[in-house]
C-alpha cells in the first residue's frame, strides 16, 4: 500500500504536492444509503408493495381510509 503522506513529502521536496483523495467515510455511506432508501422507496418499482401496504391497512382499520 502507498503511504500517501510519504508520497506527498517527497513530491514537496520536488515542488509539488497534490492532497490525498478524500476517502469515503461510513457517516457518508450512511447518508447516501438513507437517501437511496428513500427515493428507492418511492420509485415506480416498488409501487406494488405499496398498494398491498395501503390495501392491507384499510382493511384492519376501514375508519381511517
């Protein structure tokens, strides 16, 4: 494995340093998933389970619907 910071020290010696690609980190990955969950979720492939879900809850409580 490259030690980026080694790198980064003997590319300054010669006058130029570019930073260390930003590594993904898991809050990140966590909030990418939370959206993808979200938009997924309301796509058009999914619009099956969603009609089951409704259908299945007014027929436990026709009240509400």
């Amino acid at each position: 494995m490259i030690d980026m910071n080694k790198l980064c020290e003997l590319s300054a010696a010669l006058g130029s340093c570019q930073p260390p690609p930003m590594r993904p980190t898991s809050s990140r990955h966590g909030q990418h998933n939370k959206n993808a969950d979200y938009w997924l979720a309301r796509g058009p492939r999914f619009d099956h389970l969603r009609r089951e879900h409704e259908h299945r809850s007014q027929r436990q409580n026709p009240e509400a619907g």
